[in-house]
C-alpha cells in the first residue's frame, strides 16, 4: 500500500510504513486526512456553485445592475478580477473535489476535464449576454474567466497530486 505524503518523513525515517510515533503505523491516518479534505472541498464546491448560480441569475435579471454599475464607476477593472477569480475558485474547488482527469497536449501542457467544462460554459454564459437586456458581451470577460479556470485550475492539480494516494488505495474507498 502507497499512502499520501502531506508531509516529509520524520528523521531518520525512509517510510512511512516503518516510522511512528507509538509503534502503531502512520498510514490510515494519513489517507483518512487527504479523504476528509476532498470530502470537504465537495462540500465547498457545491455551495460555491450554488452561490455563483444565484449571483448569475440575479445579475442576469437586473436584480445586481446598481451594485455592478457602483462598483464599475469605483473601480474601472473591477468586472475582469472578479470574474478571474470567481471562476477560478470555482475551477479550484470543483477539480480538487472530483480529482479530474488531465488532458495532456505535449509535454507538461495538460488541462483538466473540469477546468475544459468550466470554459466551455463560460463561453456559453458569456455569448448568452449577447441576448440578455442587462448584460454586455465581452471577449476580455471571456478571456479573465478562462484564465481564472486554467490558473486555478493548475493549482489544483498541483494540490490533488499532494492529497491524492499514490496506488490502488484512493480517497472514495475510505469516505
């Protein structure tokens, strides 16, 4: 059995599996730790998108036009931020929770299957303004929304392969 390593090896250990602090080994809980951690960014997740979903539907009804026209003449790229970081957290908390497939191009180039959905539906959102009374469609929303999702998006892969067991044990088998 492979375990998760969310730290080094305590001195003059070379595996978990043989060091511990009672004699008992290290292994369930670790895994039991990386498994409560993507249970926890499912949950997350799910209220993120719960939370995004209503701010779309309110923004696409005119409900926010005061407030998105306030905080639009205060802060003139205001618009951009948040839509980077809003679809990159996104991007974040759903590629840890579903611990995503990457789609490699070459080399180290890879995008997660989440992160590829995330766009695409970004890019259907965004063109739906072009319809919608209280929106403007713009490439630069667009553009911050994509690079928000692939940025957030790498970090969580960067982090799932630091909580993701190394072999046949996984985070599903213990929740």
């Amino acid at each position: 059995m492979h375990l998760v390593q969310l730290s080094p090896l305590p001195p003059g250990c070379d595996d978990w599996k043989k060091c511990s602090t009672r004699g008992e080994s290290l292994t369930p809980v670790i895994l039991v730790r990386a498994a409560s951690i993507i249970e926890a960014m499912k949950k997350l997740a799910i209220a993120f998108t719960l939370v995004l979903a209503t701010l779309i539907l309110a923004t696409n009804s005119g409900q926010l036009q005061p407030l998105v026209s306030t905080i639009a003449a205060i802060f003139p790229f205001a618009d951009k931020v948040v839509h980077f970081f809003f679809m990159g957290i996104w991007s974040l908390l759903a590629n840890i929770a579903v611990s995503s497939a990457r789609i490699r191009f070459t080399g180290h180039l890879h995008l997660t299957k989440v992160s590829a959905l995330l766009i695409c539906f970004s890019v259907v959102e965004e063109g739906s303004h072009l319809f919608l009374t209280y929106r403007v469609f713009s490439l630069a929303d667009m553009f911050a929304n994509a690079l928000g999702i692939v940025a957030f998006g790498w970090l969580a892969t960067v982090v799932a392969d630091r909580l993701s067991p190394m072999s046949d044990v996984t985070a599903k088998e213990l929740a």
